[in-house]
C-alpha cells in the first residue's frame, strides 16, 4: 500500500488542488470515516454518536458505501494526502502498520493506559493496534467470518440436517435444491467469494496450513491437495448460489435468508446484526453453525479507528474522547449487541447478548487456548493490501471461470502471493 500510497501522492498533486475551506473544521468536531451503511451497521453507529454528542463533542458522520471499505479507502488516501484527514477511520490488520509508517497516525498510549487496553485486549489484537510499541487504533469488536447461517422454515420444509462436513453440505444443498427451495445467498463480489473460500480453505488446511499459506505465504502449502480440494470445493458451491451472477451487497444476500429466498449463508456475524433487526429469534428461526470442518476453529476480523494526527487542540481532545468512548464498557455492550459481534474487551460480559453472539465468544475463547484463531484474508487482518489484493483477484477469476482448473488456480494463487509479497 505504501507504493500506492506514494503514486497516487504525485498522480494527486498534478491533478488536484484540496479547496481551503475543506481544511478547516469546527472545533469540537470529530469527524469519522466508516463503511458501515446496512441497516443494523447504521443502527450500531448511531450509539457512538449519541454517546459523544452527549459529551459535547459533535459526531460528522462520514459513512462510504461498499461492505469491503475498497471505496472508503480510496476517498482516505485522497484526504489524508491533501492534509484534511479525518479525525478517526475505520481501517483494519497490517493496513495500519502501514498508514502508521507513513507519519499519518497519532499516538494513543494516554487513553490506553488509562483503561488497560494492554490487559483488555486480547494479545493477538492488541499488536495490529500498536506501531514501533505505541497504540495507533482502537479495536471496537471482534467478528467470527466462519458462520454458516440456516433459514429453519426451509430446512424443516425440505427435511434437511444442518451440515457438518462438505459431503453433509453438498448432500443437503442437493436435497434443499430438489424440494424446489433456493439453497445459497451470496453476492458476486471479490470479498464475498473470498470470504467462502477462506472458511473452506481453513477445513482443510486447518490452522497451522491456514497460516502457512496466508501468513508465511510457504509455496509448498499454497500448491497442496489440501488447497486444491478447497478451489474444488469453492467450485462445487457455485451451481447452488441463488444468484451466481449477481454482484448484490452482503445485506441483500442476508436479506434472501430472511425472507426465505435462501436456505443458507455463509459470511461474518455481521449477518447476525440484519437477523437481530429483522427480529428473528437467533438460534431458533436462524441457526448459526460453525462452516464445514472449522468447528474447532475461528477465523476473525476486527473493526478499529485508526486516529489521524490533528493540529488543533479542542480537535485532539474529541479524538481522545473518541478513542476513550469506544472502549468504554457502555459501548462495547451497546454497540455489539446491535452489530452481531462481540467486545473486543475481554471483562464484558455478555448479559443480553443473542444466542449466536454467545456462540462466538465461547468459540473465540477456545480458539485462543488451542491457537487456532486465525486471521481473516478477505478482511484484510491476514496479510498487506498487495497480497490480499492478490489473493481476491485469483479466487474471483477462478470463481468466475465455470471450467477452471482447481489445480492450476492454486498455482496462480501461489505465484501471485509471491509476486505481492
């Protein structure tokens, strides 16, 4: 990302002149940049909001649409290079080290301190929070990727049992698909697609291959059976994906399973957060099962607000108050029980929380005493922007190829994490 970072600084200056009145902002004023635009997403924003503009300090809302954050990233890089950053953005895994190495990030050790982030925050989270040992970012949730959604109604109409290996899954879909009922929600979108195929490559690989491939990048792991099966059997699901063209949002995918246009989903338990404003009785009306072969194990994405240096006093103090306020017990609890997710500090207790949510967080404790917690590639904790770029790039052609070797694929996706590393 720096590389691109630094052309697209020249393609910038050449192009584009920031008007001056974009500078400057009132103070007390803390402007945020999100992606964060379905419904239950929309919902979850408005507690941080009221809990800062309670304290005085009034929340610019700067919400860019699309689920993956691509186009919230490009309008970041055209604000932060014209010197008009906002005051927090949402940015994820190693994309921070690198915005950090930039000199665009500020310092956060203060807040931190204050609250015991160090003691709070799971190990694993906290250093995609830290730059050169110092906090950046603020972690908000945790997200399990590796949910496997059931619409109830269609599976007791269909007589189908929720799956719990490839040959059950394919098994089921077959029946589901039979009975005349639609059988998979999913959007023809690079992350969406990635997104499956992580969960499935995470089945065979299990979690030392997960990271071996996606982390250490070893050629003799990206180039296994295992990882051709899991082309295979990203191949396999296509025939059984209600709209295997169509490039719909996740939420409109979510949306099939809740009104029984879909018998099944698989996708983050940001999905939880449509169901629980649907009203659907999570655990009852819509199970959520643990993908094919990944019982034991949890792939995890967490949103965090990086915080951009600002030259303004009243302007730092809101930014310290935003950081404060995000980690504060209220919020945590408020907000993810709207989200789907859990907190991302670990002396919450989940009082109220759904029946999924409670799921995920048994899951993600256990997942942290066996090491086999592993960080999500279609949501950028993995690895850099190049690779992951990479790795979207080949499983989406791939995907979209209906005869493509599942073989050839895995050496495509080998030469070409190589090439971006």
């Amino acid at each position: 990302m720096i590389a691109q970072l630094r052309g697209f600084i020249v393609v910038l200056v050449l192009s584009t002149v920031w008007p001056i009145s974009a500078i400057s902002a009132p103070s007390q004023d803390v402007e945020v940049l999100h992606w964060w635009t379905s419904g239950s997403e929309a919902k979850a924003v408005q507690v941080i909001k009221q809990m800062m503009e309670n304290q005085g300090v009034h929340w610019q809302d700067f919400a860019v649409p699309g689920g993956a954050g691509e186009s919230a990233m490009t309008v970041l890089k055209s604000r932060a290079i014209s010197g008009n950053p906002p005051a927090a953005a949402q940015i994820k895994g190693p994309a921070l080290q690198e915005w950090a190495s930039l000199g665009f990030l500020t310092n956060l050790d203060g807040v931190a301190k204050a609250q015991l982030w160090d003691q709070r925050i799971p190990a694993l989270i906290n250093k995609d929070m830290k730059y050169h040992g110092h906090y950046v970012a603020v972690p908000v949730n945790i997200h399990r990727i590796n949910w496997l959604w059931i619409n109830s109604a269609i599976f007791a109409k269909a007589h189908a049992e929720i799956p719990k290996t490839w040959e059950q899954f394919f098994t089921v879909a077959e029946k589901i698909k039979q009975a005349g009922y639609p059988v998979l929600a999913q959007g023809n979108q690079d992350w969406q697609t990635t997104t499956v195929f992580e969960s499935i490559a995470l089945s065979q690989l299990g979690a030392k291959g997960y990271r071996q491939a996606f982390i250490e990048h070893l050629p003799q792991v990206l180039t296994s059976p295992a990882m051709v099966h899991s082309f295979a059997l990203l191949q396999k699901m296509r025939p059984y994906i209600v709209h295997p063209e169509n490039h719909q949002s996740w939420n409109r995918a979510t949306a099939e399973v809740i009104h029984n246009q879909a018998a099944m989903q698989i996708i983050g338990d940001w999905a939880n957060g449509e169901f629980l404003l649907a009203h659907e009785k999570m655990g009852k009306d819509i199970r959520c099962v643990p993908v094919p072969g990944t019982a034991h194990q949890f792939i995890y994405s967490v949103d965090s607000f990086a915080m951009f240096q600002l030259s303004e006093p009243n302007d730092i103090k809101a930014q310290q108050r935003l950081a404060h306020t995000i980690m504060s017990p209220e919020l945590q609890a408020r907000f993810n029980k709207i989200k789907g997710s859990i907190p991302v500090r670990s002396d919450i207790k989940l009082t109220g929380f759904d029946a999924c949510s409670l799921k995920s967080e048994r899951a993600f404790k256990r997942s942290l005493k066996t090491h086999s917690a592993v960080p999500s590639v279609a949501h950028g904790m993995a690895t850099t922007s190049y690779v992951q770029g990479a790795i979207l790039d080949v499983v989406t052609n791939f995907f979209n190829t209906p005869d493509a070797s599942p073989k050839e694929a895995s050496e495509k996706l080998m030469r070409a994490i190589l090439a971006a590393s």
